[in-house]
C-alpha cells in the first residue's frame, strides 16, 4: 500500500495518508513517513466525510506544517460488500499550493506600479495594449469555469507578463487533473484492498467446502448424466469464484518479483505455445515477429508470462474468425518495446485513458482487473504500458521498457 502511494504522489512535496474509519493512519507516501511516527498519529479533530470527497485548509501542526491544503475522499462499498470507512487524505503545504498566485500578485503590482509612474501622456497606449489581453485571459477562464472537455488554446499576447499568466493557468489547471486522476486512482485500488481482504476471509472457506463435496458427490457410481451435468456446473462455477478472488489479492498485494535474466523471445515462444490451440479453434492467426535471435531482459519470469497471456487473452477475445494477433519485440536507442496487436475492434480513443483502470471492463463477464495487473506487473519492471492502434486497425498493447 506505501508502494501504491508512493506512485501516487512522486516525490514532490505532495503527501498521501490512508486511515481507517478512526482516523488512525494505516499508510503514508514516502514523504509523510520520513517525518512522521504513524504509529502515535491521531487524525481524530480532522474532517473526514463517511462518503464522497472534500477538500479544505488546516491547520498542519499533527504533520508538522503550520498550513495545509487537504483533499478527503472516503472509500464506499461494492455491491454487498459494505465499506471499511477507510479515506484517502491528500496534503499539500498552502505554501506550495498558492505560492504562484502570491507570485503572480506581486508581479501585477508591480506592473500596475510601474504603469502609473509612466505617466498620463503613456497611459492610454499601455490601456489598449493591456486591455486587450486581460479580455482574452478572461474569456480564457470563462471557458475553463464552464466546463469545456479540452483545455482552450492559449490566446496570443505581445505583453511576456500576461503569457505567462496563461501558460501558468494552464500548467495549474492540468496539475490539478493529474492529481485528481491520481486521487481516484488511489481510491479505486484501495476499494480493491478492501474487497480482496473481504473475500479471501468470506469466500474462499465455503468455496472450498463447495468443491470438495462436489467432489464426492461425483465419485458416486449410482449418479446419472444429469447429476453428472449439474455436480460439474458446481465445479466450475466454484473454479471461477477462486479465479476471481485470486485476482484480486494480485492486485491488492502483488507479490515482489525475482528479477533474473530472461530470454524474452522464449517466455514469448511459450506463452503462444500454451494458446496456440485456442486460437486454432477459433479461426484466429496467432504469430510473433522478433528482431533477432534472443532477447535477454532482467526480469520475473512468471510475472512477464502473466502480462502476455493477458495480452494476448484479451486480443483473441475480440478477434472474430480469420483474424490475426502478432506478439513483436525491438530494441532500439536502449529501449525495450513488445508489441500484441490485433485486428479486432480496437479501443475507442475515448476509452484509452481508462482501459487500465479496476473494475473497468468491455468483456461480457469480465471482472475489469486483468488489465489493471497488467500494468501494475509492468509498472514494477520500470517500464510503461499504452494502447494504441494496430496496422489493421484493431488493438496495439505497447510495452517500454528501458535497457
């Protein structure tokens, strides 16, 4: 979980705490614990809502800070798991948040100083010339305030002040989405903690009961076609139950991987060995393209065996009979890049943003967190992962990597 925050929050002077329904502090990015003893903090005189999100200033003397800018979110249920009333507390030193306004006022006086020092035959020179662009800037704003999906391009200005104004708005405006992207992230995978830590404890014991008496019940010579039928209907849904506790625990806790040299070519040959007959059956073209012979990468093998089949899964999913999906690899520049592409539907450009974040799925039945470990797993190797647009028009997964 300090991973995850810390990921979250870089290494900026940004902190991020998670507590427990008693305002206790569970977890802290990097920056909060080097300061902080976590054990004796009582965030009991804060304000923390029991749903949604707040943001508002105090007083930071429990963080050691003598002003802070707050953002609260508390985590909700799923379904009928109820919520463990745990939030995620976002802070920033007011000095870090408004110190380019206080800049930026400064800098407006001291414009407005030097323009009545000028004199009145100047004046109304300086009043057009300044007019104008404040005109722009508001307008600029307006269309900010009413919600504009993209961000409005920058009006022109002959005065370096007021450009930079609109540079720094802007700059400001797409901080504060990243944060709030991050925000949401952060909250998503802590509803993901919870649920798993649920289920691991309330599922998995009767599941198991489940199967094993269904297994019994199998081996009983006296049973017909159709108990047969319905015992291995029991069998496979508990299989699928497993599966989907399973993966969540990767994805609340995954395990740290055990990086040695591998060669990617082959974790690539048998990934596409294990699935070849699968896409046989379905008609589907399953080939790799690979620059050179080998491939050596430092990394875990089990964990790159379970990004590809992922991959490669989700590609044969949407791929119809007759099409194809290619795993390529190059290196160049001291990068690393592999490639599954595909010519199914592709993904909306709309939907690329979100495509990777828990619970989001465009399968009939799918859970929407495979690729959610994917880049997680991905993350954890030092790279990136993005989709794009294949030369068939379907999916392309590309994986970065550095050397």
């Amino acid at each position: 979980m300090q991973s995850l925050l810390d990921e979250a929050v870089g290494d900026g002077p940004r902190g991020l705490l998670l507590l427990d329904r008693d305002g206790h502090a569970i977890a802290a990015s990097r920056t909060l614990r080097d300061r902080l003893d976590l054990v004796h903090l009582r965030m009991d005189s804060w304000v923390l809502p029991r749903t949604g999100a707040m943001s508002y200033i105090h007083r930071g003397r429990a963080l050691g800070y003598r002003s802070l800018l707050v953002g609260v979110a508390a985590s909700s249920g799923y379904q009928q798991f109820q919520s463990l009333g745990w939030h995620i507390v976002m802070v920033e030193p007011t000095s870090v948040s408004f110190g380019p306004i206080w800049r930026l006022l400064w800098a407006m006086l001291a414009v407005l100083l030097l323009t009545l020092g000028a004199g009145v035959w100047i004046s109304s020179r300086l009043a057009s010339l300044i007019t104008r662009p404040i005109i722009a800037l508001t307008d600029f704003a307006r269309r900010l305030r009413q919600g504009e999906s993209a961000l409005p391009e920058v009006p022109p200005s002959t005065i370096s002040e007021v450009e930079e104004l609109h540079r720094a708005y802007v700059e400001m405006i797409e901080a504060l989405e990243r944060s709030r992207e991050q925000l949401v992230r952060a909250g998503k995978l802590a509803v993901v903690g919870e649920m798993a830590a649920i289920m691991a404890h309330e599922v998995r014991t009767p599941v198991g009961i489940l199967r094993s008496s269904a297994q019994l019940l199998q081996r009983q010579p006296h049973l017909g076609a159709k108990e047969h039928e319905l015992i291995g209907f029991i069998l496979s849904e508990t299989e699928r139950l497993n599966r989907l506790v399973t993966m969540l625990l990767e994805c609340a806790r995954p395990t740290p991987p055990d990086f040695r040299p591998h060669d990617l070519h082959a974790i690539i040959d048998n990934v596409i060995g294990l699935l070849d007959s699968r896409a046989e059956k379905t008609g589907v073209v399953l080939s790799r393209k690979f620059q050179g012979d080998s491939l050596v990468f430092n990394c875990d093998r089990e964990q790159m065996m379970q990004v590809l089949l992922n991959l490669v899964l989700n590609a044969l999913s949407f791929v119809s009979d007759g099409g194809r999906v290619v795993v390529s690899t190059a290196r160049d520049a001291g990068e690393l890049r592999v490639v599954v592409a595909d010519s199914g539907p592709g993904v909306p450009e709309a939907l690329r943003q979100r495509i990777f974040d828990p619970f989001f799925s465009r399968r009939e039945g799918g859970i929407g967190l495979g690729l959610t470990i994917v880049q997680q797993i991905v993350h954890v190797h030092g790279g990136e992962i993005e989709v794009g647009e294949s030369e068939w028009g379907g999916a392309a997964f590309v994986l970065r990597f550095g050397m």
